[in-house]
C-alpha cells in the first residue's frame, strides 16, 4: 500500500479534482511552484484570472474547468448589461499561462497587484480549479466570514 500522500493523489487524480491547502513563498519574478499532486492535470490548457471583488484572488483553471465556468455566460441573457459587464472583465484579465520544467508558473505582473500578491500565498484547490490568494487577503476574508449561502 502508497503512503499517505500517494493514496490522496491517486485518489485526486482518480476524481479529477483539487484539494487541500499549501502555504509557498513566491520566487522572483513571481515564480509559484504548485503542489505535485496537482501537476499531472495541469500539463497544458492553463488559464489564469482575477475573482473576488472584496477579496481579490486568482484563480487557475484548466480547459475542462474554463469551459463549465465561462458556461455559465452562455446560459444568460447576451443581450443583458449585468453579463456583459461580467463576461467583459472576466475575458479582460484571463491569461493563459504554462509551467515550467519544475511545476511552476509565473503570475503577470498585473494580475499580481490587483490579487495583492506580494511574497506569501496560499494556494487552494477547490474542485476543478485552483484558487491563488495573499495570504494576507485570505486571513481577511476568514475573519469576515461566509457571505450569505445560495448567492
């Protein structure tokens, strides 16, 4: 039998799904190494964007997650000012972006300042994407608690 850190990602890559919470350092040039039980499912397709608006953070998606979150759009009314709005700044900030040979990827410059990403980061998998977040916004967002459920 694998060891326990084996078992949970066979088990991940089994369901297609990211979990967990890791605590990194980012390295210059804001270089972030993501865990190795993720990286099987992130060899290509990679999608990076902004979210939260009280919150901000960054959210990694792969193909498969981009197409079921940007669904969302084709579902609402295009002709709608509400969804344009959001599909508009949506589209605006997505980047594709790749790792390196070592598990890593590099946050573009603006994305970084608008998630307030300076040195400490914590990375979280969350289903089928992966959220990225200033440690520093994340312990703010804890304190403040859940928004209201089913909004």
């Amino acid at each position: 039998m694998g060891s326990p850190s084996q078992t949970r990602a066979s088990s991940q890559q089994a369901l297609g799904l990211f979990s967990g919470q890791y605590s990194h350092t980012v390295e210059p040039p804001c270089r972030v190494s993501l865990p190795a039980v993720w990286r099987p499912r992130l060899r290509r397709g990679l999608y990076l964007t902004k979210d939260g608006q009280a919150f901000p953070h960054l959210v990694l998606h792969t193909s498969e997650s981009l197409a079921v979150w940007t669904g969302r759009f084709d579902q609402a009314d295009p002709q709608d000012a509400e969804t344009q709005w959001h599909e508009r700044e949506f589209f605006r900030r997505l980047r594709e972006v790749r790792l390196d040979t070592s598990g890593r990827l590099v946050i573009p410059p603006e994305l970084r300042g608008e998630a307030h990403i300076v040195k400490e980061i914590t990375l979280i998998g969350v289903r089928n994407r992966i959220e990225i977040w200033s440690t520093e916004v994340l312990q703010l967002q804890d304190k403040a608690g859940p928004p209201p459920w089913g909004k």
